[in-house]
C-alpha cells in the first residue's frame, strides 16, 4: 500500500487498516507487526477494538528479569532449527485496562528484549520468531529496490495534492541545520581548549603568556558558540515542527507525481517477485546452492 506521508507509524496505522479491513472482510482476524515506532498503548486498544492483533517490541524502561527465571525453547519454524531462552507473562498497561502479553528473550549476552503481543493462543516461541523475523521486511524492500527497481519513476505526470496534508516545517528544518552545525563546532571548541590545557600542563607550551592568550581566544569562541545555541534553541522552540503543505509551500502549485501508473507496475513487479519465489523453491531440491544463488540463477 501507499500511503499519504504524515507524522508518525501511529497516525498512519488506522487509516490504512480500515482500508485493509474493508478488503479482507469482518471475519478475517489479522496480526500486524511492527517495530517501536508503532509503541502506543492507545493505538493497541484501537486496533483491538477493529478486530486486530498485534505484536510488537517493547518501549522504554522495563524491570530486568531474572536470569533463573527464563526458560529455553525448541522448535523448527520454517524448516530451520529455533532456540530461543525465553519468560512469558501478562502485564498491563492505560491504568490496567488493556491486559497483553510480554515475551522476553535473553540473548547469551544478557540482553534482554521484550515483546508485547495481544495473540495468547501461540506458543511463546512462536512469537518470539515471528517478531525477530521482521527484519525480512527489510530485506524484501532492498531486493525489491535493487533487483525490481520498486522505488523507479514510472512516469513523470503529476496531480494535486492534498493542501492539508501534514509536512515537516522547512523553517525549522533550516534552524535544527543550523543548531547541529552550532553544536559541532562548540564540541570541537572544547576540544581545542582540552588539547591546550593539557599542552601547557605537560610543558609543551613556551610559556604561561602564550598559554593564557590561547586560553582567553578559545574561551570567546566557547562562549560565542554557547550564545548562539542558546538563540538557535530559543528560534527551534517557536516553531511548530510540522505544518500544513498549504503552509510550508505558500504561492506553489500543490502538486504531487501520479500514483495510478505506479500502483499499476507495483502490481507487476511484485507479481514477477511471487513467480520468481516459486520457481526457486521449486529448483531448492536439485540446486545445492539454492539459499545463496537460486534467485539469481533463475
């Protein structure tokens, strides 16, 4: 799916699952995953009240568990040996009214990462699986980048766009430029006045005189820098972070490139993508190197 750009995971989750819910009917119960962008206690109540479930990584600070307490799991998931050391238990969150599941992994070198999930019908390591697993999202867009040139133009045509339709504010985009710049340089002014100190400390400056006049023009360039972070800080602060199109593109044509053609190709790639994955399973079982050569093979 394509969707209009807007703030954040959490705004764009709703509208684009009332579309998918209209696609796939009432009965139909659906599992989205999702990275920690998506973290909101509310959104999760949302998508239950839409018959929806979830599964998605823990955000913020959570409480260690204790080491004796997680258990090790075996299964074999998708034809590949899974072992995963594992604690299960229910928590809840909005005040406990919402009442979910958290599954944490600990990784050989105490790591602990915790999973929260609405699905209790699926075994833990399951769970576990699915949610580590997401990363092939990733890796499907790359492929599909690289291989199917997914991200091309397929024409240059345009048509309107939407006036008020959330954007980054270009003003404070120029400003957070300018106070990163700022910061660099008072950073490398510290720097510069540390390595002289320790210089003059370690007799490597001639004299004190030299030394104190270093010390005094480094200091006026500390204190310039700080001046200027503290007005650039003060300018970020008065300027909302996103605004209206309408807004951040005043006197231009409101104008966006066609979408039809390009959900039309989209379509074609990706069905040359499910033929491509059926082909090379078909080939795995006479083709030794399928894993690493079957699709550029076929």
């Amino acid at each position: 799916m394509t969707a209009e750009a807007n703030a954040a995971m959490t705004r764009m989750l709703i509208p684009i699952l009332e579309e998918i819910r209209n696609l796939t009917g009432s009965r139909r119960r659906i599992t989205i995953v999702f990275d920690r962008g998506g973290w909101s206690p509310k959104l999760f109540q949302k998508l239950l009240d839409m018959g929806f479930d979830f599964l998605t990584y823990r955000k913020g600070r959570v409480r260690r568990i204790a080491e004796k307490r997680f258990v090790e799991r075996k299964a074999k998931l998708d034809g590949r040996p899974i072992r995963y050391r594992l604690h299960d238990q229910a928590v809840r969150l909005l005040k406990g009214k919402l009442r979910l599941r958290q599954i944490t992994r600990l990784t050989d070198d105490g790591k602990q990462t915790p999973m929260v999930t609405s699905r209790w019908d699926l075994r833990d390591i399951v769970v576990a699986y699915r949610m580590f697993e997401r990363w092939r999202q990733e890796n499907f867009f790359k492929y599909m980048r690289q291989e199917f040139l997914i991200d091309a133009l397929s024409d240059y045509q345009v048509e309107p766009d939407d006036p008020e339709r959330s954007v980054p504010n270009p003003a404070r985009k120029a400003v957070d430029k300018e106070l990163r710049k700022a910061r660099a340089h008072l950073s490398k002014m510290k720097e510069t006045y540390g390595a002289a100190f320790v210089d003059y400390f370690q007799g490597r400056t001639p004299t004190k005189r030299a030394f104190t006049a270093d010390e005094k023009e480094i200091y006026r360039e500390i204190q310039k820098a700080t001046d200027r972070i503290t007005k650039l800080v003060a300018q970020q602060k008065s300027l909302p972070a996103r605004v209206l199109l309408a807004q951040g593109q005043p006197n231009q044509k409101l104008v966006k490139l066609s979408t039809e053609r390009k959900h039309l190709t989209n379509v074609l790639k990706l069905v040359a993508y499910q033929i491509e994955s059926v082909l090379a399973n078909l080939m795995r079982p006479h083709y030794a190197r399928a894993d690493d050569e079957g699709r550029t093979l076929i």
